[in-house]
C-alpha cells in the first residue's frame, strides 16, 4: 500500500467506519423492529432468533474466507464486492413477503457483510502502521459501534412507528451507495505479498460446525432435546475433522498456530463472551421492554439509551488507553461492570424498578464500551502485517459466533422458561437463568482479560509471530 498522507488517512478511516456503521446499525435498530415483526409475520421467539442468527451465523462462517480472499486477490475489490451485496440484500429485507423470505434474503446480506469488516479492518492495519496511531484508528472505529448503539434504537423506533419495520432497511442504501463511490475514488488497493490459498473443505467444516450448533440450540426448546442430538453431533464431527484437516495444509483456512498466542487466544474468547452478552442483552431487553412493558418502539429505544451512551462514549476511551497503557485495563474495566450488570438483572430482579434497570444498562454499556477495542487491537498487533486479513477476520468470526450463540442460548433459555404462558406473566422468572449466563460471560471476560495480557503472554505472541512469518520475510527483515 503506498504512503499515504494523514488527511487521507483519515479518510480511508472514515470510509471504512461507514461500512462498520451500515452493519452495526442494521443489528441494533433491527432488534428495536423485532416486535412489530412478529405480529406481522406471525413469528415465534424461534422465528425471531433465526431473523438475527441466519445473518450472524452466514456472517461468522464466511469472514475468514472473506479476509483470506481480500489477502489474495485485493482488499479494495473485495470491500466494493461486499458493499454491492450488503446493500442489494438490504433492499430485498424490505420487500420480503413473509418470515421466510426475510430470512434468506438476511443471509444474502451476510454474505456481503462478511466481505465488509474484516476487510476494512485489513485496510486500517496496513493503513496506519504506527502501533499508537492503529490504537487511535481502531478506538475510533470502536465508537462507531458506540454511535450505532446510541443512534440505533432512536431512529429505528422511530421509523418502526411512523413508517413500519421494513423501513429500517432503507437505512443501509444511501450510506452503502456514498460508501462505494468513496472507495472506488480514495482508498488505494493493496494485497498480501502471500495470501493464503482457498481451502473449501475447511470452510464447508466450518459451516457444518456453525450452522448445526446453532440449529441444534434454537430448536432444542421446541423439537427436544432428543431431537437436536444429532445436529450436536454433526457440530462436534465437524471440529474434531478442523482440528485434524486444517494443521495438515499448508495454507489452512483457520491457522491454528495462531492460538500459541496467548494474547490472540484470549482475544478471541473474551469476543465470543462479550458478543454473546451483547446479544443476549438486546434480545431480552426488547422484548421485555415491548412485550412486558408494553412500550412501543420509540419509548423502548430510548430506554436503550442508558446502554447506549455509555458505550458512545467509552469506546474512544477504551482505544486510547489500549494505545497507552495496553488492553489490561479496558479489559478488567469491562469484565467488571459487565459481570455487575447480569447480576443486578438475574440475582436482583432490575427489569422490576426503573432505577435498577437504568443501572443495569449503564453498566453494561459501560463495560461494552470498553471490550471491542482491546479484543480488534490484540488480535492484529502481534501477527504479521502479511495475514493481517486472516487474523481479523478470525477476531470478527470471534463476534459474530458470540452473538449468534448469545441469541441461541438466551432465546432457547428464555423459550424454555415462558413455555406456553404468557410474557408478562413468566418474563422475570424465565429470563433469570438467562442473566446469570451474561453474568457469567462477563466474568469470563474479567478472567481471560487478566490472565492473557501480561508479559508471560506478550511473549507467547512475539514467539507465534516468529513463526507465522515466512522464510523469505524474516531473511528481508534481518537483511
């Protein structure tokens, strides 16, 4: 990539944030529309979790092909390719006839998703390749959740109020169409000087792995336990056949030399814990906040603010100390206040007061705020800039896997506990065992955060960098 000026930069920055902020913003604001969803397509809490889940779950399983193929054939081509389909898939959520059709035409979305994030982030690392400047760069792209969260459940109850759920989708074409010109005209083209080759047997595993845990846990409360035996089975065959496969190539999907980094290792679980919180969290509180409260759209997106604002204003934060003092103290910050908010929740019964459940979300929001900076900066700072792609595209499946299964499992537990009564009457005592599992994500994140960033680890991560380089890279470097 040439060098380019700090105006354009910035820039390049900001145009890869739009991506991040069509993509964010379409979760969030569609959380908001899942009520108003279901009384029109008539969809059952199952039905919702696949409305998430079928995008997370594409999403999850293509962003390492994604990042590998933008490595090798070249970023800025494949970010293009990606916002033409997120933006085509958009417009297709908001002509689908029916739950179904709304379903396959989120997948089409994911599909371009998956071509979105990981890749910008590859452009953003081999953009600013000063450590503290990619800290600052990746803090900023870290409030761009923040902004979707605040903005989010705002606009999206109030479209969902004035013009209907489908509007929400609208939202994605004009950011999507200014994002694609801008990219044709400003961010510069650039490749790995090795980029892996495709390997389809490690990503259909990949998909079998994904796709029949997440079905085996959505449907586990409706079709039985029993029922969904087989489709765990198929999850684990299809693990043990990554774990076995990928270290015999050359050139794997999934580079398991990656997770000798203690760092990179820790990065991605502490992302699959808090997505999971993070989905979980959304998901309950909206159809708490509608379904049990009876608020409509637009009072429970402004009850979203409490977690909202915290985590507009926190990301920054979070990015600048990763860039100063390193990810430990975000980390620890975060695990913290995001274990006190599921306990509030599953051991004090906040949704039942207005003053515990503003605190409730605060301090999640809080603690949001601060994870996804460390979790994007651990994970691309101790691996080659030449994989860069790969290694964030494993940091974003790390997300999306988190949020699909927070979904799944939340949702599942919630179903299973309302069974055939009614929300308003068993949402408090069925959600229960719910919160205590994002409390229990929370402390996961405090307790990896601690153990994975300090020297011992920091020197797993120069180790596993040594060895991912290739021969002909280390000879230039020493030469």
């Amino acid at each position: 990539m040439p060098d380019l000026s700090p105006r354009r930069r910035m820039l390049v920055l900001a145009i890869c944030c739009m991506s991040l902020l069509i993509v964010s913003l379409d979760n969030t604001v569609l959380n908001v529309a899942l009520p108003s969803m279901q009384r029109e397509l008539d969809a059952s809490t199952a039905g919702l979790q696949w409305t998430i889940d079928a995008y997370t779950l594409v999403l999850a399983s293509l962003l390492m092909l994604a990042g590998s193929t933008a490595d090798r054939l070249g970023r800025k081509r494949v970010f293009m390719a990606g916002l033409v389909v997120f933006t085509l898939g958009s417009a297709l959520c908001s002509l689908a006839p029916n739950l179904q059709a709304l379903i396959a035409f989120r997948m089409v979305q994911a599909v371009g998703g998956s071509m979105l994030n990981p890749v910008a982030m590859s452009i953003i690392t081999n953009t600013f390749t000063d450590p503290r400047e990619r800290a600052r760069a990746i803090g900023a792209w870290g409030a761009v959740v923040g902004i979707s969260m605040a903005a989010g459940p705002l606009v999206g109850g109030l479209l969902v109020e004035s013009v209907g759920w489908r509007s929400i989708f609208w939202l994605n074409l004009p950011v999507g169409l200014a994002a694609l010109l801008l990219t044709l005209r400003y961010v510069p083209e650039s490749r790995a000087p090795k980029a892996r080759r495709p390997d389809p047997i490690g990503q259909v595993l990949v998909i079998v792995l994904f796709g029949a845990l997440t079905y085996g846990i959505i449907e586990a409360p409706n079709a039985g336990l029993v029922a969904v035996l087989p489709f765990f089975a198929v999850a684990l065959a299809a693990l043990a056949g990554l774990v076995r496969y990928e270290p015999r190539r050359d050139e794997p999907l999934i580079d398991l030399r990656f997770f000798r980094s203690a760092p990179f290792s820790g990065a991605t679980a502490i992302a699959v814990c808090g997505f999971a919180s993070l989905g979980g969290f959304l998901f309950l509180s909206t159809l708490y906040l509608q379904n049990v409260r009876g608020l409509d759209a637009m009072h429970a997106g402004l009850w979203m603010l409490p977690m909202a604002v915290p985590t507009f204003l926190c990301a920054p934060l979070s990015g600048r100390l990763v860039g100063s003092v390193g990810p430990r103290v975000p980390l620890l910050i975060a695990g913290v206040m995001m274990t006190a908010s599921g306990v509030l929740f599953a051991a004090f019964d906040a949704e039942t007061s207005n003053i515990t459940l503003f605190a409730g979300y605060a301090l999640f929001g809080i603690g949001f705020g601060f994870v996804n900076a460390p979790i994007t900066n651990t994970a691309v700072s101790g691996m080659p800039r030449s994989q860069a792609g790969v290694a964030a595209a494993v940091a974003s499946t790390s997300r999306q896997l988190g949020q699909t299964l927070g979904v799944a499992v939340i949702g599942a537990v919630l179903a299973a506990g309302v069974g055939a009564s009614s929300y308003r009457e068993t949402f408090v005592s069925a959600a229960a065992p719910g919160w205590w599992i994002l409390a229990g994500c929370g402390l996961a994140v405090l307790v990896l955060g601690a153990v994975t960033s300090g020297a011992w680890a920091r020197g797993t991560a120069k180790r596993t960098a040594e060895q991912l380089e290739s021969p002909e890279v280390r000879q230039a470097v020493r030469a």
